[in-house]
C-alpha cells in the first residue's frame, strides 16, 4: 500500500480526517442527535433510557454541579439488562462467543446465558451469599467469569474482579481489603500449552486471609489428581440448581454493582466502587454512541475482564445492548502472528477494540499479517489505554481499517467506570494522535499544580468539572471555588477546537500487561529482596504484545552473584504481585541516578531504558553513574 496520506491532508498529528460517509449514514449517534446533548444533567436522561429500570428514578441528578448522586430514587438490576430483557427479542442469537486458549469454542446464546446465571446466582444464594456480600472472581477469560459477574449482579451481591495473573498474597489482599468471605475461581488454566495451577494460589490466599472464605471451582485442566477439598465444583452447583430461576434483586441506582482494585501513588491498592445505574446507564450509552455497538454486531473487546476495561466494554455495555461479545483467552501471537486477524475474519468482527500496545505490536510484526486476511467485517476501531500515536493510528487505519473504518481514541481510567473523552464515530473528525473532545455531558479542563485554570494549549492536569454517571460512589473530587473538579493524575493539552491530546500521567505508574501498577507496588517488593539496597522501575516499549517493565537495583555491598539475585527478584515479584509483573529486565548499578535533595530521577532512567534523548543531567548529585548505567543496560544478560 502507497504511504500516502488520504486527500484530508498531511499526517501527522495535526490532520484531521473525516469519518467515512459509508458511516456516518448508519452511525448511532448523528450530528442532529449529538447536538441535543447539551443541557446537562438533564442529557444524561438519554443514557438512562438506554436502561431497563425496576423504580423510576425521582431525578436525573441530586444536587448540583458541585456533587451529587444520580438517578436517585431508581432501582434496577444489572442482570437482567444484560440478559433477561433481550429474551423476547434475541433469544437465539450468540451473546458470548469463546474462543478458548486451546482453540476450544464454545458459544451461550441469550437463552443459554439466562439459564446458566440463574442457575449459578441459584447456586451463589444456597451457600449464603446474600444481598451486599462480596464476592471475589479469580478466574482468566473463561466464560464463567461473566456468568458469575452477571449471577452475583443478579442477587445483588457485588463482586470483586481479581486478574487472574495475581499472586496468592495480592488476591489475599484484596480479599481483606473487601472483607470478601466467597472466592470462585478455576483448577487451573493453560498458558502457551503448559498448565497454570490457578487454585494452587487461591489456596494459598485462603490460608492467608483472616477469615473464613467459601470457594467454588471451574474444572478447568481435566486433571483428576487436582483435589476440589472442601471446595464446591461449579458444574456440581449448576447441576444441582438445574432449571432453577432467580428472580433479578432490584437494587438502588446507588448500590454498588462491583468493586475493583486500582494503582496509584501510595503503593496499596485503592479500591472503586462503581454504582448500579450510573455506571450501567454511562456503560450502554457510551457502547452504543461511541463504539457504534448494534444488537446484530459481532465485537470484540481484547482486554482482560480482570481489568476495567473488560468489565464494561466486553461484559456489561454489549451485553445490556444485546451484542455478541467476543471472549478471547488466547494470546494474540499464539499459534502465529496472525492470530487477531484470523479471529476477525473467522468471525465477522464488526468492531475491535484494543490497546494501543498491542497495534504497535502489530505493527513491529508486519502488515502481512493484516493483509493476508479478509478485515471487511469491520466498521470501526477503537483504542483504549495509553495515547495512541499518530504512526500507529495510521497503521491502524490503512492496514487495519483499510481506510474505511473510523477510529475512537477513548481516554478514560478504573475511576471514570466509562469512556469521557472521545470522537463520536459518526459525527466528528479525527485528529490523530488527540483522544478527541469530551464526550456530550461531559466538561473537561486543565489546570495547574494548585487546580488553578491554565491556557489549555499550554496543558496541565486533566481535569473533569462535572459529575459523570458512571463515577464511582467514593470518588477523590475536590470542592473547587466554583464548582467541583476531579483532578486525574493524565498531563494533556487542549486545542482551540476542544480536542485533548493526552501527553502522560504525573504519578509513578507503570502500565503492564495493560494493567496499571504502582511502581512503589513493584520496588518495595524488590527492595524486600536480601542484598538489594534500592530499586527504581520504569517501563519499557518493548515492541511486545504488552509493555514492560526494567528495574535498576542498587545492590547493599558488590553482590558476587548477579544471576541469582536476578533470580530471587523474579520470584518475590512474582509471589508478591504476580509473574505478569516480573522486570523484563533487572540492571544493576552502584546507584541510582538522584538530585541534590536525594530524589530519585526515573525519567532519566526511563530515557536510558528506552534509547532516547537524555535530557538534562545538571540536576543530578552524580552524574557518573549515567555511564555506568548505560554500559550495565548495554550488556546483555
Ligand atoms: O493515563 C491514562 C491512560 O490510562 C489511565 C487509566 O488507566 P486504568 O485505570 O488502568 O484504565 C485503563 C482503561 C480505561 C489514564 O489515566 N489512558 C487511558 N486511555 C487513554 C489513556 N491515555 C491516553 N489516551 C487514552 N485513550
């Protein structure tokens, strides 16, 4: 294909290109109806409808554009938007599609769907659970991870995602953390054909956890000499809960529907709770006006359910808009590279919605891949997680999208609970490289380091003025002078015509395998290890499937043997947060580069690390050690 660049203009980061008319005639959401969006918080009254409530709410919002509550008064139930409303209509057709790591197939549709979570909510209820309790889910992407989501949400007992890749002592934590008494998780799951004893280290977390924990297992690896113990078999529930119904609970607009934990600054997990009608109406509307989803769609989301990402957009916005999600296990270089593009032909995607690491990952791995498929299923892209550069988003457009498919850049984080920035497919331009403008309802700005407005072109924090629907229950806003501001950790600019261009965050996280990690999380586990003295980790664009991470350790005196302190930093990191965080690589140094006042200077290692432009190294106490790091880094290990 010519590099030339479409009759819009250059490329670059300030073209701008238009969605295709072939579109824009079949989008959801259209300039006309875009535009009757602006009377907030009355707009958002267009998001709820897209719900099934129980209760009428009594208000659109409770209180002012200096905080509040939504939808007070409503009751509905999550489940049964996601399901049982699609029965008269969408009985037969696929709701969950899965396509295992072992090429397994299997595929529940609506039917299937409402008879396994009634059946498994029936089964949740006769050990217990009650209404409020809360429920931990350990499982890979396997579809009795949504199940149990959508049978916990049906008995109004909120659950607890936790990545499957954790360790024993972080699910232990955040098991405690939620004071969470019930665990389902799997035997075990496969990973590049080897067995991953998954239930191994929900034992171990069981031990761990101060209180009692009932749990419930997948038979996953059909491996009889894996014993269940006191443990319940998830068939052996379902079976003797067959034919069962539950009736939905119907639960205030303001219950929890789930929890999920997340990574700042401080090292801990912080947990989200993410509201029942808020978060479900900013769910649908968000996949029915951003990522264009229609009943009759075939999507597919790659995250992990364990994350954000997966909860709404490949579990709770397509389900409650009837679409078939797509649920993938597998790796996307496994058994080729070209595994995505033969999944998106074999099943007719409509739209795909990934990471912006992984598309340079596509990219690095070469068009023919892409190229040797037939991609004309698809009507639109999306991207969610970091900024999406403007190659990559070239990339995707040309080789992906073959130039007819728009792009959705869709910034948002754990605490948002759904998309806030983006382009509208069928209404706005795109400018690659820019995320787009706040969605209709939402007001973004950026301010300065004490919250004071500055020249959006010049950039700032980002930051959000209004309450949103989806925003989670215990929310870290600010009462500002005139209003309320949520001041995210992201730096971005503004143009004149409101488009945001995400730039980075501010706080010390790093992203892995698509998960965002504290680094304090990372080197306090490593500083734990004997004869380390200090570690810094910063990430890495390693042109992998994920991004990840290089850690640089100081060692207590000279450490004789590098290989195995190498090696106990592996397995700290991997029995305190989990093998996905592992250091790509660990680089000894006799210090860490730091200033005058002794704090550490990671941008300086994360342009060592990443072969850039070393900035200014006035500030540092020692200098010398910049040479010494970087003939550590160029030694191979
Ligand atoms: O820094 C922003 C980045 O991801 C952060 C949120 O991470 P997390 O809570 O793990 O959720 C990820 C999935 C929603 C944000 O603070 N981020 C997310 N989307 C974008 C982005 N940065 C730039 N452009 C995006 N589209």
């Amino acid at each position: 294909m010519a590099d030339e660049s479409p009759a819009d203009g250059p490329r670059g980061e300030r073209s701008t290109v238009e969605p295709p008319k072939s579109f824009v005639d079949r989008a959801n959401v259209t300039a006309a109806s875009a535009a009757a969006f602006d009377d907030w918080p009355a707009c958002w009254e267009r998001a709820a409808a897209m719900v099934d409530w129980t209760e009428p709410y009594d208000a659109v919002f409770d209180g002012d554009r200096s905080g509040g509550r939504w939808f007070p008064g409503g009751r509905l139930n999550a489940s049964a938007n996601c399901v049982d409303t699609h029965l008269a209509e969408r009985k037969t057709q696929a709701a969950i599609k899965w396509i295992g790591k072992r090429g397994e197939r299997r595929t529940y549709t609506y039917l299937d769907l409402y008879h396994e979570v009634n059946e498994f909510a029936a089964g949740l209820r006769s050990l217990g659970i009650e209404e409020g309790d809360v429920v931990t889910l350990y499982m890979p992407s396997i579809p009795e991870l949504p199940v149990a989501m959508l049978a916990c949400a049906r008995i109004g007992a909120p659950h607890n995602v936790v990545f499957a890749g954790f360790s024993a002592a972080a699910l232990a934590e955040r098991m405690e953390r939620s004071e969470s008494e019930y665990l389902v998780t799997c035997d075990g799951y496969y990973r590049r054909g080897n067995a991953i004893y998954q239930k191994n280290k929900a034992d171990n977390a069981r031990i761990s956890v101060d209180h009692e924990v009932t749990d419930i297992v997948v038979e996953r690896l059909d491996d009889e000499s894996i014993k269940l113990g006191d443990a319940t078999a998830y068939d052996d529930l379902l079976s003797d809960h067959r034919g069962e119904e539950v009736e939905p609970v119907s639960r205030r607009a303001n219950d929890p529907l789930f929890l999920i934990y997340t990574s700042g600054t401080t090292g801990e997990p912080t947990e989200v709770r993410h509201t029942t009608g808020g978060y479900l109406a900013h769910a649908a509307w968000t996949s029915h006006a951003v990522l264009d989803l229609k009943p009759e769609d075939t999507y597919w989301c790659s995250a992990d359910i364990g994350w954000i990402t997966g909860h709404t957009y490949l579990v709770y916005g397509p389900l409650s808009l009837g679409t078939t999600t797509l649920l993938y296990e597998g790796a996307p270089d496994h058994p080729e590279k070209d595994r995505v593009w033969e999944l998106i032909e074999r099943n007719a995607v409509d739209v795909f919605y990934t990471a912006p690491t992984a598309i340079r990952a596509f990219m690095k791995w070469g068009t023919e891949h892409p190229d040797s498929h037939d991609l004309s299923s698809l009507r639109l892209l999306g991207s969610v997680g970091e900024p999406l550069n403007p190659s990559a988003w070239w990339w995707y457009h040309d080789h992906v999208g073959d130039r007819e498919c728009p792009i959705v850049d869709t910034w948002w984080q754990t605490e948002t609970g759904s998309i806030l920035l983006s382009t509208l497919p069928g209404v706005d331009a795109m400018k690659p490289g820019s995320a787009g403008p706040a969605l209709p309802g939402i007001d973004v700005t950026v301010v300065g380091p004490t919250g004071e407005p500055t020249g959006a072109a010049e950039g700032g924090r980002l930051t959000v003025e209004t309450p949103w629907p989806g925003m989670p229950l215990d929310l870290d806003a600010d009462a500002a002078d005139d209003g309320w501001q949520y001041v995210t950790e992201d730096v971005a600019r503004i143009d004149d015509d409101g488009y945001v261009t995400v730039l980075g965050r501010l706080d010390d996280t790093v992203t892995i395998a698509g998960h965002r990690l504290g680094t304090m999380e990372l080197e306090s586990a490593i500083a734990g290890v004997e004869g380390v003295a200090e570690a810094a980790i910063v990430d890495v664009r390693s042109g992998g499937p994920v991004d990840s991470v290089y850690a640089f350790v100081s060692t207590d005196e000279r450490h004789e043997d590098e290989a195995r302190l190498r090696r106990w930093i592996a397995d700290r990191v991997e029995s305190t947060i989990g093998e996905f965080a592992v250091p790509e690589r660990v680089v000894f140094t006799p210090e860490l580069p730091k200033t005058r006042s002794g704090k550490l200077l990671r941008r300086l290692l994360k342009d060592i690390a990443n072969d850039g432009e070393l900035g200014d190294t006035s500030a540092l106490r020692n200098p010398e050690i910049v040479g010494e790091i970087e003939s550590a880094l160029s030694d191979r290990e």
